[in-house]
C-alpha cells in the first residue's frame, strides 16, 4: 500500500490484477473505493510505492521458471477531487 501525501491510499488488488485507489477518512479509520487501474503488465500485484509521478507496482511470480518478481511502473492514477 502507498499512502499520498493528502488522503487517498493505493492498495494492489492481487486476486482482480489491479490497484484500488481509496480516499480515506479524516481520521483514516474507514475508506470509499474512487477507482480499480488495470495495466496489461500486472500480473499478481502485491505491492506499490509512488515515485514522483508514477506508481511502481510489484508483480509476484509464483511460476518457478520466472524471476521472483517484477516492476510495472505507470503514471499515477489523479486522486478524485
């Protein structure tokens, strides 16, 4: 998960191959779904970081003839108003 500097949290969706973008109450306690980003290059995304104006997504590979992992980078999805 990735927290923005205001409200809104980005959180991989591993079993939907996406990334939920969540805005969060004043005290962070609950949250409301704004948006789901799909990206062809995710596959079994367990983890994202924000990186100035992209999101670095890891993607897990549980097929052992792969690499343990990789890096999908995508623009940042803009935080609803």
């Amino acid at each position: 998960m990735a927290l923005t500097d205001g409200d809104v949290l980005y959180a991989a969706r591993q079993t939907a191959d996406s990334i939920a973008r969540i805005r969060l109450t004043d005290a962070f306690a609950r949250g409301r779904l704004l948006s789901a980003t799909h990206d062809p290059s995710f596959g079994s995304p367990n983890d994202v970081a924000i990186a100035g104006d992209r999101l670095l997504v890891t993607n897990t590979q549980f097929d052992p003839g792969t690499p343990p992992f990789t890096v999908s980078s995508i623009p940042l999805p803009e935080p609803a108003r």
